[in-house]
C-alpha cells in the first residue's frame, strides 16, 4: 500500500531488522500461496496446524517500532550475497553416525539415514551441527579427540557419557520409565533394594547426562545460533541451557506421544520436567491432541494458565504447537526406478501371483499391535473362507531389545500366533502368514511396498507412525489400501485417505481387511490420491523448515510484547504519589498479590484445588495503604466474590470480582456495574462471521479430510472464544472504571 514502511525494495533492506521482519512475512505469504496454488482440482490436505500462528495471527509493519525491535535481536540474519547463514545446533540422544573403533587413535564412521537426518539435510538456509552421543564408551583420551575429530567432519560433536550414567539414564530413566509412561503402559514396579533401579537414582543420572549435554552445546554455542533438543531423553536440556544463557533460543520437540495428565502425573519427577521444558521457546509435538495434553498438564500439575498460543509463565509465553513430521517421499518414490528394486518387484509379483499381498512393518515391540494384528487375520480367515487361498500377510518384525524378558516373551507369543494360523489354514503348499524377524535393506522394502495391496497398521500407541508414509509414497502404480489404528499420530494426517480401525477390536480389523480387499478400483485410487498429495507435500524437510521458522517467529513475537509494555516510571510515580492528596491504586489480585503457584498447588504431593491466597509478606504493606485516608485501593480480579471476600475481609479498600463485573466497599454490599439495558448483539455477529470465514477456508483447503476439518475448527472456535471473552472483559472492566471514577474523586491513578 502507498506510504506503507513495507514497501521497500528487497534488493536493498535498510536494516537488519527490516529483512528479518519482511523474510517472515515472506515466508508465511508463500505458505499460503504454495496451498492455493498446489490445490488445483486436486483433492489436498493442508496441514495447518504446524503454523496456526499464520492463521490467526495480523502483521502490522507499520506498527513496529524498528529502534527498539532491533536491540536485542541478534543472529537471524539468513543466508543472502552478504550475510552467512544461521547455525542450528541440533542436540538428539545419538548422533547419526555409527561409530567403531580401528585403533588406538583412528574410527570408522557410517551414517545412519533416518527421518530426522533426511529433514535437516533439505535445510539449506543453516548451517546444521548435531550435538549427541555416539553410542559407544570411550574412556581415554586419546580415543576422545580422535573420534571428537573424525566426527567433526560429519558436522558432529559427541557428548562422551560413562556406562554408568548410560545404563541408568538411558536403559534406565529414559526406557524404563519416561517411554512406558508416555505410551500409557504404566510405571514399573520400583526396585528399591537396588540402589541403580530406584527411581531417584534414574532421575539424578537422567540430569546429570542432561547438565553433560548441556555444557557441550555451551562449549560450541555462538551469538544467533538457534538450539533444537530432541526426545524425552533430553527434557531437562532447555532448563540447563537457560540457566546458564538466558538470551539462547531453544526449540524442543517431542518424538512420540506425550499422555493425558491423568497419566503423567503419575510421574515422581511430573513437576520438574514440566518446568523444565517450558524453558524452551518453543515446544512442538507431532499432533494437536500430544499439544493439548501438554498445556493440560502444565494447567493441572503446575497451577500455569492455558491459552491456545501455548502455556503462560510469570509473565513468560512458551509456545506450544503441532508440527507433524513427514518422510523423504522423493527418495522412495526414486527408488522405484532403479533396476535392482525392479528386480525385487518382478520376483515379488510372481512369488505372490494370484494372491492379494497384506503388508505389516513394525518393530517388535509392545505398542506396535502385532498380536493384536494376526489375530485379527485369523478372524478374517475363520469368516471369510473363499479368501484363504487368495491372501497372504507379510509380516516384518525388526527385532528390538532382546535381552529384555518382556520383549522376549511378546516375541514367544507372536511365533506361536503365527505358528498355530499356519498350520489351521496352510497347505503343504503355501502359508497364509510369512513372518520375519528381521529387518529388510531399503531396496527390498521399497519393492515390498510397491506390490502390496493393503498395509495394515495396528498401533496400540505410536507417535507418528511413517510406515504409513512410505507405503503411501510406493503406491503410485499399485493405489493399495491403508488399514491405519486411530491410536498412532499419522491418524490425524492420513485418516481421511485410510480406515481408521480400533486395534482393540479384533472384529472390526477383521473387517476392515474385508472392506479393503474388497474395495472398488475407484474409491481405492481416490483415497490414495488423497494421501499421496499429503505424504508428498507435508515432506520431513518442510517439517524441519517450518519448525526452526517458527522458532524464529516465536523470538521476535517474544522481543515484540517485551517491548510493547511500558515500563512504570518508578521515580516519577513516587513524587506524583507524595504530591497528591487523593489517590486510587488499581491492584490485580491473582498472580500479582497471590502466593506462587508452586506453593499453593502441591501440598505434601497431593495436587489439591487452586484456591488463590493473599501472599503473607504482602499482608502488612497493604494494611498500610489501606489505612492511609488519601489513599484509595481497588483490587481487580477474575475471581469470584467468595474468593475476596475470603482474602480482604479485614482491609479497607474497594473489592472488583469476576473482571469487575461485582464490585464493592469492604464494609459494604456488592453491586453490579453491567447495565441493565447494555446491547451484547455484536457477541453473535462477531462469533459468525468468523465462523463462516473459517468455515469456508478450511473447505477450500481441506476438502473431504473431516478429520483434519474437525480439529482445525475445534482451534479456532476456542481462539474465537477467547477474542469474544477477552473483548466482554475489557468491556466489564471500563465500565467498573466509571463506576469507581462517580463513586470517587482522586487525582492520581495508578
């Protein structure tokens, strides 16, 4: 627009701030663009909520106040013909490499292709360094600096952790304790008669291995670098990094579910990590259900407010948000083309020819469903007889933690699952089940993907679940079938191109697998179509991209409401205070004359309910003020009118409950300040028209993914709710103003 601030030619930014800020806005413009765009005729599942904040969220350049912004802000420069790019040390449990030793001073390195790997190797606007263990013990020096060498080629730097502090903060906290939880399996039972198993030891080794990697990303840190901590091995991470650095930006995201609180306050430890993570600036998960269930926690345990940015701290604002991961899906569908995963296809096809091909990829492992899957198969086989000589199920079990007695036993019973359904409905001939515990190269997997018919996902808790992506990505020629549990994350991305099945319920699987085997040519392309569009779009390195954007924006939203609040002129409001002659002091109560939280929430470890307390330091000065005659005191509250009446019984002042919706002396009645004939109209229009706005958006970006549909909406009628409640509020509170201001004369308002 003509005089705007933003119109300025790209090539030559005046400041630093100014192409940070127009960077932003870019990058939100280009998102929304990129949709409308790609969308066409095609159906399209846009993934909105990595980036709600885009959503809801109305840039004013003109507003910004370039001075102050600028202070403070150091680092984000981006990589243009003058300026280098950002680092991003990236701070996970293992490092991605393998790592032997060859000699006294020489290592093999291998590097490991995974998700996370894929995502950052696309980032190509920073300068990535990952900061982790190599998952093997050295405890000379020599060994140290040759492998601190060899991996500083690879842009790591290992963390050099003892065995004692891997066996109980790795095997033990972290896989004993925190993963079971977060899956909802429960705690195990606490081995107090050995000093390594208890739960205090578990904890103090899980610190300290924290507080160690937390000193190396210190050793390495530089001014602007962004910091991205991995997984429930490192929740204490974004604590220790703060302590020590204030002013570090920190980004912690979350692997797998993270449970209702009705499950994590089982945890001894439930308070300081919560506190712990809330350190960082961002706290990202894979859905918005793993986000709820954290602001929930932090509302129920911690006593800290909730709002649909995340969760509110002494003033501070973590923000809390869904980034669903995704896969390479280039890289897969590539795969397809070569000559030996050709190879792999035409062998498959005639191994299985005549015969539907079910496919099931799982770490054998307790959340995973896999009894609960070939039981389900079994039934399918028992009510469908004519499909027994017609399908087979391939099932890969990549075996994990063998020396476990649990995992060894749910191994035990899958071989005799598998066994028994062979021999009710094999034939000399052919098995209805094949079974391998082992792993496949990428190559084979690929090929596998590409011929099977229906993949069959049971997941009894998963946090993603990308083997839904990669059998999607394989399936352009094939369009097969996903049959994927409501139980794992990709549910919410993948649903309305799947059925959704509950893995408990062995009789709906069974006909699931019916339905989709059976399931006309055409609605199997449009479910696949749909899918494919999502798995090929919402990438892992759009994931990583977005995520560290977003920790970008969070800093500067932060250096923006930092900046926007006027600080009190201290001086100038004692000598105004001593002038004058008739005063009013507007106090608020809760959180500002309150007993802190941490305090009043957890009495002997018991949460009990928050009942807001007046602080006993504060008691005396107030009952000073008060009995000052120049002096009037209101204190303002969302509390309701027993809670003051409770706190302020004694003190002479004015009492405002519920928002200033009550007020009154404290030696006299409550009155109300609403008027009798106030028109609250504009509430309803206001809630529609941004009801039909969002409404109409989330059709034309969503299409049929009512899944997807129904959480969007669920987001934004409470942001709704909180814009109409916070516009009724202020509403409330000027006019409790005017009723203090006829009741009073004073001239100085504090």
């Amino acid at each position: 627009m003509p005089g705007s601030k933003c119109n300025v030619d790209p090539a030559t930014p005046k400041s630093r701030t100014e192409r940070l800020m127009k960077e932003r806005n870019l990058r939100k413009l280009n998102r929304v663009f990129n949709l409308n765009e790609k969308a066409g005729d095609s159906l399209r599942d846009a993934d909105l909520f990595s980036n709600d904040s885009a959503l809801t969220e109305t840039e004013n350049c003109a507003s910004l106040n370039e001075e102050e912004l600028s202070e403070g802000i150091d680092g984000y420069e981006r990589q243009d013909q003058r300026l280098p790019k950002q680092r991003l040390l990236v701070v996970a449990n293992r490092l991605p490499v393998s790592a032997v030793r060859q000699g006294k001073d020489s290592w093999q390195l291998e590097i490991s292709v995974g998700g996370l790997v894929s995502a950052l190797l696309g980032l190509k606007e920073f300068d990535a360094r990952w900061i982790g263990w190599a998952g093997v013990n050295v405890p000379d020096e020599i060994g140290q600096e040759a492998l601190t060498k060899a991996l500083a080629e690879k842009k790591c730097i290992p963390v050099f952790l003892d065995e004692d502090t891997v066996h109980q903060y790795y095997n033990g906290y972290c896989n004993n304790i925190i993963w079971p939880l977060f899956h909802y399996l429960g705690l195990p039972q606490e081995d107090r008669l050995s000093t390594t198993r208890s739960f205090q030891s578990q904890f103090d080794a899980y610190k300290k291995a924290n507080q160690m990697f937390a000193d190396v990303v210190h050793e390495h840190y530089e001014e602007g670098d962004v910091v991205w901590c991995h997984d429930y091995h490192l929740m204490f991470l974004p604590r220790c990094l703060k302590e020590k650095n204030s002013n570090i930006k920190v980004g912690w995201f979350l692997h797998t579910p993270f449970p209702s609180s009705e499950i994590h306050r089982m945890l001894p430890s439930r308070r300081d990590l919560l506190e712990s993570v809330l350190a960082a600036d961002l706290v990202g998960f894979h859905t918005y259900d793993y986000a709820r269930h954290f602001v929930s926690a932090c509302t129920r345990i911690l006593g800290l407010e909730g709002t649909p940015e995340g969760v509110e701290n002494q003033g501070k604002l973590t923000r809390v948000a869904a980034f669903p991961i995704g896969i390479d899906s280039d890289r897969f569908i590539r795969a397809l083309e070569l000559p030996q995963v050709q190879d792999h296809i035409k062998e498959l096809k005639e191994r299985f020819a005549g015969r539907k091909v079910m496919l099931g990829v799982d770490r054998l492992d307790m959340i995973k469903g896999i009894p609960q899957k070939i039981l389900a198969f079994e039934e399918f086989l028992e009510e469908n007889p004519e499909w027994r000589d017609k399908v087979v199920l391939l099932q890969i079990a990549v075996p994990t933690r063998t020396d476990v007695p649990e995992y060894q036993k749910l191994s035990s019973q899958v071989h005799e699952i598998v066994g028994r359904i062979n021999g009710r409905f094999g034939t000399l001939t052919a098995v209805p089940i094949h079974h391998l515990d082992r792993s496949l190269d990428f190559h084979a997997l690929c090929a596998l993907y590409a011929v099977t018919d229906v993949a069959l996902i049971t997941s009894l808790r998963d946090g993603m679940n990308l083997v839904s992506y990669e059998f999607v990505a394989c399936q352009a020629s094939k369009k097969g079938v996903l049959i994927l549990s409501e139980f794992a994350g990709a549910a919410q991305s993948l649903g309305a191109g799947a059925l959704l099945v509950n893995p408990w319920n062995i009789a709906e699987v069974a006909a699931s697998i019916s339905q989709a085997l059976n399931m006309p040519a055409d609605e199997r392309e449009k479910m696949h179509q749909h899918n494919f569009m999502h798995v090929t779009t919402h990438t892992s390195q759009e994931w990583a991209a977005t995520f560290v954007s977003e920790l970008n924006d969070t800093i500067i939203e932060a250096q923006l409401r930092t900046r926007q609040v006027p600080l009190l002129p201290v001086k100038v409001a004692v000598e105004r205070y001593l002038q004058s002659n008739n005063r009013l002091l507007m106090l608020g109560f809760n959180a500002t004359l309150t007993e802190p939280a941490n305090t009043q929430g957890v009495r002997g470890g018991h949460i009990r309910e928050l009942q807001s307390r007046l602080h006993p330091e504060i008691k005396e000065t107030l009952k000073k003020l008060c009995d000052d005659r120049r002096t009037n005191i209101v204190i303002l509250s969302g509390s309701d009118r027993a809670v003051l009446d409770d706190n302020f019984r004694e003190y002479n002042l004015w009492l405002a409950a519920e928002n200033g919706m009550f007020l009154r002396h404290s030696t006299g009645e409550w009155m109300t300040t609403m008027p009798e004939n106030l028109n609250m109209d504009w509430v309803d229009s206001v809630k529609k028209e941004h009801l039909d706005l969002i409404l109409s958006f989330v059709k034309l970006h969503l299409y049929g993914n009512t899944s997807m549909q129904r959480v969007i909406l669920e987001s934004f009628n409470q942001r709704i709710c909180y814009s109409i409640s916070g516009l009724v509020l202020f509403q409330t509170q000027l006019l409790m103003l005017s009723k203090v201001i006829d009741l009073l004369r004073f001239d100085l308002l504090v």
